[in-house]
C-alpha cells in the first residue's frame, strides 16, 4: 500500500515539475540558488522576521454533534496570508478558498482543559477520514481537547480544485510559502485555545503533518509538548528518495540546493524550543515513504526520544503504542492526570 502512494505522488511530481525537468543541470542550480538568496540567512537566526506572529482569532464555531460531554464544533476563520515574496503573491492567493482557515474541534465540558492540535497528512483533511485517523474518543476520556486543522489548499481549503493539493510544490517558493501560511493558521488557532483556557496547548501530526509538527516545535513559543509522528524530515530528501534529482554527479548538487532552498522552512535549521522532555519522534520499522532515516534525522536534531515502531507509513500496526506513549509523557510531565490502576 505505502509503494502504491509512492507511484501517485511520483506521477503528481511529474506533472507538477514538468516546467523544472525542462532546465538543465545548471539552470536548476542556478533557480534554486536565487530562491535561497530571496529568501536570505538572516530569517533563519530571527523567525519572527519570516513567520511573523499572527493576528488574535474569533473563529465562527458551528456545532456538529454532542454527546456523552463533548460537543464537536467547526471552526472557520480568516487566514490573512500574504507571501513573503511579494512577486509570488497572485499565484498565491488566487485560490480564494485558502483564505479561510478551519478547524475541527472536540471541546469537552468546562474550559480549562489542556488541548492537541492534531495535523494531517499529505492529501487529507476530510473529516470523516481524519476523525478515522486520530483516536478522538480516548483524547477526549484521557481529559484533553482535540482540534483538527486544514493544512494550506487542502480538502475544504482546496476549492473546486480535484486531485492533488497545490502545495507542497515542485516550486520551492510556493512550498517555503505554505509552510509560512500553516505556521501562522497553527499558531493562531493554538492561541485561541489557549485564551479560551487551555492550560497547555501541544501538537502532533503524521507525515507531512509531521514535519509541520517540527517545524512547528523550532518556531513557535505557543507549545507545550509535540509528537511528529512518521514525520517528512527534509523535501529534499524525499526528492533525492525518489530520483528527482538529475542523474549521476547530478543528485548530490541538487540535493544540496533544494535543502539550501528550502531552509527557511527546515525544522532542522533551528533548535528546538520544546522541551526536550515533551518531545517524542515517532517512526514506522517499514515505511516505504517516509522511511524512518527521516524520523531519526528529527530526533537527532532534537536530542530527543524516538519511538519506532511496527508497520508502514499507512498501515501503522503499532499506532495504539503511540498514541500510549504520548500519553506517558504527559502523564509524566502533570499535562493530563495520571490514570488509576487497578489494584490486583
């Protein structure tokens, strides 16, 4: 199933990148370069600069569903994105459907409850599916509230558009540019939470939503605890993974130049600012798209634990320890009540 995955993104990359495989070696060279000039060295060592902290939200909540103490709501706020390179700004923001942020959200009663903001994956967000994906219910019993956000040009956000999302892209620029856009809609929403209450706000997301989870832990004050979970680690990488990159000599200077281009976004161009001690990478043994290099690649970085476990990228046999373990380490860290055993 993960390789069945792989073929699709590969044929949606070829479509997309149909104007790159045009350049020569040196052409690319020279594109990827000047992305990594636009975008500059100094937004790095000052992230404000580049994810500039976003406007307070009041989102429109309309309810979905109540039951046994736990309503479900649908979140929609306006997401007031404009790119950072400006010549970028009309492809952008054409998509009007993207400028409205939302969000799933799981409220238990009473507000003063710590809250996960769960981050999908490449090609999802419908909620039937994601509300498959994440263990809602047992959230909700362990005594945390759960919001389910849409990534940039994703399901609802995406519009009439069928297929594959617009982003990631075979245009660095336009992926450094969703990445910005999910940063800010994350970030807002987890302040939200919390000025509702929440006495602790963390993040967790599998693959795409796993590097959005890192990246995320490296630029945003607003967490308390993350779990990326079968995580992408570097675009470039995957690039490299599945022979995107030039032929021969080709790939390594390609490589380089793609994660040069994309550094403004890497979670691994900064350091951590999530404890380490609520921090765990979580790893499939036989993920065949993102295999678990890139999830040892992040906790390396993040000099924090990695949990590996069985199964592959869609059929995570060993999810359930996971989710468990995420929940040791609140536990652990006094962010959800430790549950009572039962004496034998």
């Amino acid at each position: 199933m993960d390789r069945a995955v792989v073929v699709a993104m590969q044929m949606r990359g070829a479509r997309d990148s149909a104007r790159a495989e045009n350049l020569t070696h040196e052409e690319r060279l020279e594109v990827l370069a000047a992305i990594q000039r636009a975008y500059g060295e100094e937004l790095i060592a000052d992230p404000e600069r580049f994810f500039v902290p976003p406007p307070a939200i009041d989102p429109r909540l309309e309810s979905v569903k109540r039951e046994r103490g736990v309503e479900t709501f649908d979140a929609t706020w306006p997401s007031p994105f404009a790119p950072f390179l400006s010549d970028l700004a009309d492809k952008y923001l054409a998509r009007i459907e993207n400028r409205t942020a939302r969000a799933r959200l799981v409220l238990g009663d009473g507000a003063r409850r710590p809250a996960i903001i769960a981050i999908h994956g490449y090609m999802g967000g419908h909620w039937m599916l994601e509300e498959a994906q994440w263990p809602i219910a047992w959230l909700a019993r362990r005594g945390l509230d759960v919001a389910l956000p849409l990534l940039p040009f994703h399901a609802m956000r995406a519009g009439a558009r069928r297929g594959a999302p617009n982003f990631p892209s075979a245009d660095p620029r336009f992926t450094n540019e969703g990445f910005r856009q999910a940063v800010a809609d994350i970030t807002s929403l987890a302040r939200w939470l919390r000025a509702r209450g929440a006495p602790h706000v963390g993040v967790m997301g599998m693959s795409l939503g796993g590097y959005t989870t890192s990246l995320l832990a490296t630029v945003s004050r607003d967490l308390d605890f993350a779990m990326p979970m079968i995580p992408l680690a570097s675009v470039a990488d995957f690039a490299r993974e599945q022979g995107r990159l030039g032929a021969g000599e080709q790939v390594e200077a390609q490589h380089a130049a793609l994660e040069r281009a994309n550094w403004v976004v890497s979670p691994l161009a900064r350091p951590l600012l999530v404890p380490r001690s609520r921090t765990l990478v979580v790893a499939a043994e036989h993920d065949r798209i993102t295999p678990s290099a890139h999830a040892r690649r992040i906790a390396r970085h993040f000099a924090c634990e990695i949990l590996m476990i069985p199964g592959g990228h869609l059929v995570q046999l060993g999810r359930s320890q996971a989710f468990r373990s995420l929940a040791s380490m609140l536990e652990r860290e006094g962010i959800i009540a430790a549950r009572q055993r039962r004496a034998r």
